[in-house]
C-alpha cells in the first residue's frame, strides 16, 4: 500500500525551503510572544486576585503550569519528529528533534525550580516525594540521557538515529513510569502532606494562566525555529545556497 | 527455531568460557549490598526495613554494569556485522543474547538474593517474594539494558553514558520489585505486583529486541 502524503509535508523536508518558510514565520511568532507573555504576566501578577488560602504566593502558577505542560509536549514533539526521521529518513526532523532537547531540559529545570520555590511556603519543604515531581524529575533524566547520547556520537547521522530511538523508547516508557511513580507514591506516603484542594478557579484566575500557556508555547517555537536554522546553516554550509547567503551578510 | 537453539548455546559455550563474567556481577551485587550497613547503620531493625529497597538497587547495579558489555566482544572481532548481514534474523540472535545475559545475571542473582536477605534480617515470609520478583523483574533490566547497550557499542566511552540511558527506564521495574517484596514482608497479597513485573517484562520482551535490532544497525554502521 502506498500511503501519499501531503505536498507541504515534503516541502518541510527540503532544508532551503524550511529556512525560508521559518524566516517568514518567525517574527509573527516573535511577536505574539511578546504580546502574550506580557499581558499574561501582567494580569497575572498584578491584577489577578489572590488565592484565598496561598495569598499572593500562588502567583507562580504563572510560570509554573505552562512550564510543566510545555516539558511534556516537548519531549512528544522530540520523539515524533525523531520517529518522523526514521521512517522517511528526513534530515530537517532530526534537526528539529535535536533543537528540542536542550530545549525542553531547561524548561524541565524549570519547572522544577518553579514547583522547589512554590513547595517552601506551601508544603513547608523545598522539595517533596510527590508522584507528580518525581515524575517530572524522571522526564529530566530522559532528557539528559538524550543529550549526552547526542553528544557522544561523532558522525551526526548516527547521533540523530541513535537518539530517535532512545527518545521513542523513553516515549513508550513515559506512561508506565507515571502510573509506577503515582502508585508507589500513594503507598509509601505518609498522610502528612494534603496539597490544598484546589478551588475551582474563577476566570480572572484562569484566564491570564491560558495566555502564559499560550505565550510559552510561542517562545518554545521560536526558540525551536531559531536552533533549528542555526543547526540547519550549520550541517548545509556546503550547499551554494548558504555559501550565496552568507556572501549577502 | 533450532537456529535460536544454535544462537542460544554459542552465547551460553561463550559465557562458560569465561566464568568470571559470571561471578562478577554476583560479587559485585555482594559488595553492593554491603556497602550499606557500613555507610548507614548495622542495626537490624533498620536494616529489615530497607532490605527490600537495598536488594533490588543491588541487583539492579549488577545487572546495569553486567549489561554494559553484551554486544562488545561480538562488535570488536567482527562477528556482530556478519550477524547482521547474515540471512538468519537478527532479532532471534538478540533475544538469544538477552536470554544469556539474563541467565548470567539475573538469574544466579536471584538464586543468592537470600543470603543478602539474611545478612538484612529479612523476616522469614519475605524470602520468597523477593525470590519471585527477582526471576520476574531481571529480564526486564537486562531487555532494556541491551538497548542502551546497543547504542552505546561503537562508541569507546561506554559505561556512564549507558546508566544515564538506562537508569530512568528502569525505575517502574524498581518500584514494583522492591514493592513486591515489602508486600511478602507484610503478609500481604503479592500477586497483583507479580502481575504488573510479568506485563512490564512481556511488553519489553515484544518492543525491546525492534529498539535492539534497530540500534544495532546504527552503531555498526556508524
């Protein structure tokens, strides 16, 4: 059977057109960024209203739910597009799942950092045995692991293949190691910790949490888009088409 | 099938010649182990109270750094790309591979997992869970091993990069062993855990030997 796909779909293949088609989209998203990301932090810590039982400490939320939503997502694209670059041998996936590493690590970092300094008021305790942080740690790992596999290669095909796998396989592992980590988590924790229920949010709560998502997924593309270019430069400066690019500079 | 059978006892007449690859991981599970009454408390109570966690860590050590070296000899002589080019499957002489491994490590590791048990004041029902989920949860270590294995064959620095692959996969495996054995310790049912180690190893057991095979080919090609 022969499965046809769409036109742009190998368009995306060809790195040229990838650079161009970037080129264009780039300070769109640049711009929605910026736009969302300060009204987001704006109505957010300022005129939210506070939390009625955390007061103004809640506020991190802002940062700390996009963040933790944005590291999972990433790691779906990364394995996606490494799975992409395997089955039709695409360079421009491996180079897209190459920028996302280093990418989503730091934004699990920062999540984790988010989730410490949240937890000290809160819970009493920078970090916490909770099913949820552990279960963002392992994803940390994962990333690591990606990384330094990525490293070690010295040929670049190698080193894209190689990690596709790893991260398909750390892919399939994600649910299994979530559901361990929650079960083993509801049997040895001791009832000392009770996450305060959360309210149901009102909109003005609600509402500027969604734009910073948003906001955070825009940067997340430019960041993406940016390494990828700076990666895709890299690998092409062969072809006459960067070497007359780089004569215009 | 009587290739597999072939596979399976070249692995094993390669593993019996060099018996220290046998006792190594066992005495290096061993050494583990007792590591900790040194570095934390020789009180029993408190050692009763870890040793299901200890033991499993041990094991799981063992296994990670046993594992390091199941694909190296076959890819330093050569033998490894004839496998690959050779008509038979790949993937039956990988699962062969495992299967020996397997043998080698978790297998004998479950066989003296009591005696570490005992040094831990391990109470008497606890034996045989921490038995059953040893032969259960090791195949699974050394399947997911072997990919991490795998990618990492051609390159020359191996072993920490393999536990930084590795590790964070194993830690399901981890938390139904060890939960497996407090389970025996107190009295209750372990068969739910049995259940759970046996459909981790079978979901490996189909998935892993494809991450395995694939792998392979990369690093011999590379």
């Amino acid at each position: 059977m022969k499965i046809s796909m769409p036109r742009w779909f190998y368009q995306l293949a060809s790195p040229r057109w990838f650079y161009e088609f970037t080129g264009k989209l780039l300070p769109w998203f640049g711009i929605a960024t910026l736009v969302l990301l300060s009204v987001g932090t704006i109505w957010g810590l300022v005129f939210a209203p506070a939390d009625y039982q955390q007061g103004n400490s809640f506020r991190i939320i802002y940062v700390h739910v996009p963040s933790s939503i944005l590291a999972q997502s990433c790691y779906m694209l990364m394995a996606v597009a490494g799975a992409i670059g395997l089955i039709w041998k695409m360079k421009m996936a491996h180079i897209v799942a190459q920028a996302c590493a280093p990418i989503g690590a730091s934004i699990a970092i920062m999540s984790l950092a988010t989730g410490a300094i949240w937890g000290k008021p809160t819970w009493g305790a920078w970090w916490v045995w909770d099913a949820r942080l552990t279960a963002m740690l392992v994803l940390l790992f994962l990333y690591i692991g990606v990384i330094a596999l990525q490293a070690a290669f010295e040929n670049k095909a190698s080193a894209d293949k190689a990690s596709a796998i790893l991260s398909l396989v750390g892919l399939v592992n994600i649910p299994i190691i979530k559901y361990s980590v929650e079960w083993w988590n509801t049997l040895h924790q001791p009832a000392t910790f009770t996450v305060t229920e959360k309210p149901a949010m009102p909109p003005e709560m609600w509402i500027p949490l969604l734009i910073m998502v948003l906001g955070f997924y825009c940067f997340f593309a430019v960041i993406l888009m940016g390494r990828a270019r700076v990666e895709l430069l890299e690998r092409e400066k062969r072809s006459d088409w960067v070497k007359q690019l780089i004569a215009k500079y | 099938m009587s290739f597999f059978f072939a596979a399976l006892k070249r692995e094993l007449l390669l593993v019996f010649r060099h018996r220290s690859d046998i006792i190594n991981p066992l005495a290096f599970f061993l050494m583990v182990a007792v590591l900790f009454p040194l570095g934390v408390s020789p009180d029993p109570s408190f050692l009763s109270e870890v040793a299901s966690g200890v033991i499993w860590v041990a094991a799981l050590l063992a296994c990670l750094l046993s594992v390091d070296s199941i694909f190296r000899s076959d890819f330093q002589d050569g033998s490894l790309e004839q496998m690959l080019i050779s008509a038979e499957s790949l993937w039956l002489i990988v699962t062969a591979k495992v299967i020996t491994h397997w043998l080698v490590s978790g297998f004998f590791l479950a066989l003296i997992s009591p005696l570490v048990g005992m040094m831990f004041f391990l109470p008497e029902q606890g034996y045989f869970s921490l038995i059953v989920s040893l032969l259960l949860g090791t195949p699974t270590l050394s399947l997911m091993g072997a990919i991490g294995s795998a990618l990492t064959v051609g390159l020359r620095k191996g072993g920490v990069l393999i536990s930084l692959l590795v590790l964070p996969l194993y830690i399901p495996v981890l938390i139904f062993g060890a939960g497996t054995v407090q389970a025996g310790v107190m009295g209750l049912p372990i068969q739910g855990y049995l259940a759970l180690l046996a459909a981790i190893l079978v979901f490996s057991l189909m998935l892993a030997p494809v991450a395995i095979v694939a792998a392979l080919k990369i690093s011999v090609r590379s």
